[in-house]
C-alpha cells in the first residue's frame, strides 16, 4: 500500500468504552415491567399518584364516567352548539337508521332503536366529544349476511331478529372485554391495507345489494358475492319496474350531487346531512299524493309507535345456534370496534384531543350489550354521522343525547309518517353513504409505498367480492399475519460498510460510498432473536462467510474476524443464545473470532448469565460501536489499514 493512503493505529491514542451491563433486577420486577409495557402502556395510574383518598375517588368515578370530568363545567353556550349539531345529525341518523336496518335484514324500526339507547349509553361513558353513535353500513351487512346463511329473515323473523340481538350482545361482551383486559391490541391485527380493501370490497356489495330496491326486484338471491347478485339482476329482468328506476334514478342523482357539493366546499355540509331526510319526506309525500304504492312502488308499511321494548328475554344463551351468535358477535364486534376508534381518533386529532381506546372498548361493548337488551343491534360510530357532527361545531357528548332525543320524539309521535317512505329511497341513501367507503387515493398510495401490503388489500377486495364478507376479511387478515410471521422467520441482516473519514458503519447496500474492511465481516441483525428464526440466521450468517470467502475481498486480505452488530435486536430467547454459542464453535474451528457489538438491555444480561467460560463477553469480544471494534482488533493485525477506518 501507498504511505499517503495508510495509517497506523495507535491503541494509545484512542478511547475504547466499555459495554455496561443492565441494571439487577429481580424476575418478579421485569416480570412486572413486562405486563405494565404490554397491557398499560399509557399507564392510567400515573394520575393517581401522590393524590389524596377523596382526589382519587374523585378521579376513579372520572376515568369510569368521562362525562363527569366535563359535565360540571358545561355552560349554555356549549350546549347551544350541541344541540345545532345534534339536530343536525339527526336528520342523518333517522333515514340511515332505518336503511341499515333494511340493510341488515332487520325490520327498519329496529334501526330507530338502535340510534336512540346507545347514543345515551355512549354519551355517559365515551371519551370522544365528536363520535356520533348509531347503526353502520358495514357492521349492518356483516350481521345481516352471516345470520342469513343459517336462518331466514322472512320465514322465520322472529328467530333472525333473536339471533340478532344475541349476536349484538356477544359483539358487546367481547369489546368490553377487551377493553378490561387491555387487550386492545388485537384490533390492530386489521391492517391499513386490510381495512381499505375490505371496505372498498363490502361497499359494493352494498350498492349492487341495493339494485333489488332502485330496479324493484322482488325475488332476489341471498348469497352476497358479485357473481349471484348480478346474475340475479339480470335473470329478473321481468321484475324490473320503470317507475321504481325512475324514482331512484332521480333520487340517486341528487343525493349523489349533494354530496359531491359537500366535499368540494366542506362549509356546505349541511346540504348532504339534510339531503337523505329531505328525499325521504319529498318521496314518500310523492307516494302518497300519487298512490305509487299501488303501482309497483314498494313501500316500507306501518311501523309501530312507541320506545324500545325489552328484549333481554329474547337473547340466545343455549342452543343449536350459539355458535352462531358468538361467532357473529365477535366479527360484528371488532369490525364496529375498529371503525368506532378509528373515527374517534381522527376528530381527536383535528381538535387536538386524546381518545382513550380502552375506555372506547368498554364504552361501545357496555352500550352494545344495553342495547341488545332494549331492541337494538350492533352500533358503533359512524363516519358519516361523525363528520357531520363535527362540522356541524360539536363540543361534548351532548350532541349525541339530542339526538337521542330527536329520535325518541320520532317514536313516539312520527312513526305513521314513514308509513308510505318507498324502499328505492333508502337503497339510494346507502349507496351514497356507502360509495364514501372506497378510496382509490390510499389504494394507490399502498401501490406506491409497500406492494406487500397492496396484495393484502386486493385479497381482501375479491375476497369480499366473489366470495363472502368475512371470507374476505378472514383471508387478508391470514396474509397480514403471514407477513408478520415471515418478517419474524426471515429476519433482515445486511453488510456494514465504512463511510470514508468517519466511524459510521452503514449497510454496503445503500450507501455505495461505504468501503469493506478487510479481515472483517461485519453484518448487522435488524429483528430479535428467537427460536423461529436462529436456524435462518445461522445459515444465512454462514453464506455471508462463503460468499465473503470466494468473493474478490478474498483476492485482498483472509477473514479474520465476524461482527455482528446487535443495536436493533430488542430481544433473544434461549435459542438465540445457543446460535451465538454454535456460531462461535464454528468460527473456532475455522479460526475465526465472533465479535459481537452494542447488545442492549435483556440481550446484555441473557448473554451474560449463559457465558460461563466468559468467551463471549471477554474483553476482545464485546465492544460499544463497530467503529471501536475495527480499531481495537485492527491493533493486533500486522498489518496497515486504509486510513479512512
């Protein structure tokens, strides 16, 4: 080598830091540390500490009752822009409740009930000051096409409407579970990814369900998937009623320009919030003056007056279709719960909030299982309604109990009003509130970013599509995990280079200005270490070798040292520790030395206690930082190194 391009390194001159071991503790203390990390991370307590007996009373009854941390200083002039909001949002909530009903095969007065107790329920116990609770259209069609393959809505709807609430209040008792237990962490099993294709998919089987209503179809097919919705539409061409067509058509048309007006000027919301309650009065007044119902015009008919009955005698605990009911209750529960958090978290932000999810869980769950014992089914927040809320200059939770009132008057007085509503409206209202679900903007934007994750968002689409909505959910949520499963079995390791004039050592990959030393290999482990990925690991660190071996370093200088930096692996299990002493039997045998760099926390300590003979965790083995690795072993080589190290 060229004296101007080489440098000696003298130990002398240069400070090499030690790796210090992690503080003791007990088993009983990382223990604790552990669950506290996983099950309470936002640790509800700190609030608690240091506050005397009657403060943490005080603050106990809050964390339960949100509505007792705001109600007491809740003035007029909130209230006067709760109840705008609220009456706002009820003109929404009355004709979608009764279409999501239809929607779920339920009567449509069951979907009144439901936008009446768990409003009042969720307004007591949510942490969210935008959320509007009710029905929603993809929980509705989940129930609704899940109970439907077992039991008819029509021969026999008193067992359906049964199943139903049964189902409402296993869905309640697994979200407020969760919420007890702190395991929320289960929902975010629902990727991004999985939830837009999802949503996309299940929106339009909705809007193709609705062509038995906007054509006037009669008979038409129970299954859900494209294929025997539209083959069904097609074959009963004969049942196709023009005044039907027309009226949806027009009814369509401008609930859909309404809406369009709404999102271009966002300050016009109100035009498509009162849209669907305006087309519902104008149509079924048309009905009326005209007797369309005697001429093809399906109408919804008489519905009964009065509040919720009870209905907790009516719920499913035994029996042939409890699997059913559970089963039901579980994916109508995490869907609704997903949505509901969700939603609550994105008006958060935009008013600058937190929303406990926790508190979500158990606030939905409780509502969820009063609701299933006053005639309600599965409720949650609603994106719709709560943009709407929002806009409208919600401040707490009272809009929701407005609207509860709102809907309550309806009850009692309003009902014969719908009697003559035509079924095509309410088709026309969900597929406009429905069509909102398909973003082909963060479609495209997953293409751009992670094409994994566009593969899990089509699966979920035609999985939705050709074969059912919860096969479709089932099989994205399959591949979400497998790629979990993949990332953890085939952890990802890379070569580390010098970056010239520095001690930065970056993957050879990335950063082509990055130089090889000779006589070291040293790789980095990006991902703890466990039993379902030591044997990769192992052989993927011995194809390093041979490639380093027979590759043009080998024309340059022999391996001498193996490095492997350890920064990025949070955690090892004992067979991790057993790759680390294979490894090194190896490299001894090949006279090699394994040299590891910078193992944090519970690596340090784990390797420690399992290096009895000391040879991991010697001197000449264990450094800070690769840089202090290379010049420390470089010392011992005779030989110069390049004066970039």
């Amino acid at each position: 080598m060229e004296q101007n391009d080489t440098t000696t390194i003298e130990m002398s001159a240069m400070e090499i830091h030690k790796v210090a071991p992690p503080p003791h503790k007990t088993t009983l203390q990382k223990l604790k540390t552990r669950l506290k990390e996983t099950f309470f991370p936002d640790d509800p307590l700190r609030q608690f500490k240091g506050q005397p007996l009657k403060k943490k009373l005080i603050l106990g009854a809050q964390y339960v009752f949100p509505i007792l941390e705001w109600g007491p200083n809740y003035s007029f002039k909130l209230l006067k822009s709760d109840i705008v909001s609220g009456l706002t949002i009820s003109s929404l909530a009355i004709p979608q409740g009764i279409s999501y009903a239809k929607l779920a095969n339920l009567p449509p007065i069951v979907g009144l009930y439901s936008s009446f107790v768990p409003p009042l329920v969720y307004a007591v116990l949510g942490s969210s000051r935008d959320l509007a609770v009710g029905p929603v259209s993809i929980a509705s069609l989940v129930l609704g096409s899940m109970l439907r393959e077992v039991v008819s809505p029509t021969k026999d709807p008193i067992l359906f409407l049964q199943l139903a609430f049964s189902s409402t209040f296993f869905a309640g008792l697994f979200q407020a579970s969760l919420g007890f237990l702190r395991l929320g962490f289960i929902i975010d099993f629902l990727s991004k990814a999985t939830l837009i294709g999802f949503m996309a998919g299940a929106a339009i089987i909705v809007s193709l369900q609705q062509l038995k209503s906007l054509l006037g179809i009669t008979n038409f097919t129970k299954q859900m998937g494209i294929i025997p919705v539209l083959s069904s539409v097609f074959h009963r061409t004969n049942e196709w009623s023009w005044q039907t067509i027309l009226m949806g058509f027009c009814f369509l048309v401008f609930l859909l320009l309404t809406r369009h007006i709404s999102i271009r000027k966002p300050k016009l919301f109100w035009i498509s919030a009162g849209a669907p309650l305006l087309s519902v009065v104008i149509s079924t007044l048309l009905v009326f003056a005209l007797k369309a119902h005697k001429h093809g015009i399906s109408v919804i008919g008489e519905l009964q007056k009065g509040l919720n009955p009870v209905s907790w005698n009516m719920l499913h605990f035994h029996g042939s279709y409890l699997g059913l009911v559970i089963k039901t209750g579980i994916v109508t529960g995490i869907l609704s719960l997903t949505e509901g958090i969700a939603v609550g978290r994105t008006f958060a932000a935009l008013k600058n909030y937190r929303v406990d999810g926790n508190k979500e869980m158990i606030a939905i769950g409780l509502m969820n299982i009063v609701g299933s014992s006053t005639s309600c089914y599965v409720t949650t927040g609603s994106f719709s309604r709560s943009a709407v809320n929002h806009n409208a200059g919600s401040k707490t939770a009272v809009s929701n109990i407005v609207m509860a009132v709102t809907i309550m008057v309806t009850l009692l007085f309003l009902m014969p009003l719908f009697q003559y509503t035509p079924n095509v409206i309410l088709g026309a209202i969900i597929v406009t509130a429905v069509i909102g679900l398909i973003d082909i903007r963060a479609a495209y934007q997953i293409w751009k970013i992670d094409k994994f994750d566009f593969i899990v968002l089509l699966c979920a689409f035609f999985g939705v599509i050709f074969i059912s909505v919860q096969d479709g959910l089932a099989i994205a949520v399959g591949i979400s995990i497998f790629k979990v499963l993949l990332q953890i079995t085939r952890p990802k390791t890379v070569m580390l280079g010098n970056i010239p004039g520095t001690r930065i050592y970056r993957n050879l990959d990335h950063y082509k200005e990055a130089l090889s030393i000779p006589d070291f290999l040293i790789l980095s482990i990006e991902a703890p270490i466990n039993f379902a990925n030591t044997t990769y690991l192992k052989e993927r660190i011995s194809r390093w070798m041979e490639e380093y071996e027979s590759g043009e370093t080998k024309k340059q200088s022999e391996l001498k040292y193996v490095v492997l930096d350890l920064s990025a692996v949070s955690a090892i299990d004992t067979s991790g520790i057993s790759l680390f002493k294979d490894l090194r039997m190896v490299l001894e045998k090949k006279s090699l030395e394994l040299v590891l760099v910078n193992p944090i926390g519970e690596v340090l300590e784990k390797l420690q206690r399992a290096d009895d003979t000391n040879d991991m965790m010697g001197p000449d083995c264990l450094f800070l930082t690769v840089g202090e690795a290379v010049a420390s072993l470089s010392s011992t080589i005779k030989y110069q190194i390049p004066a970039h190290v």
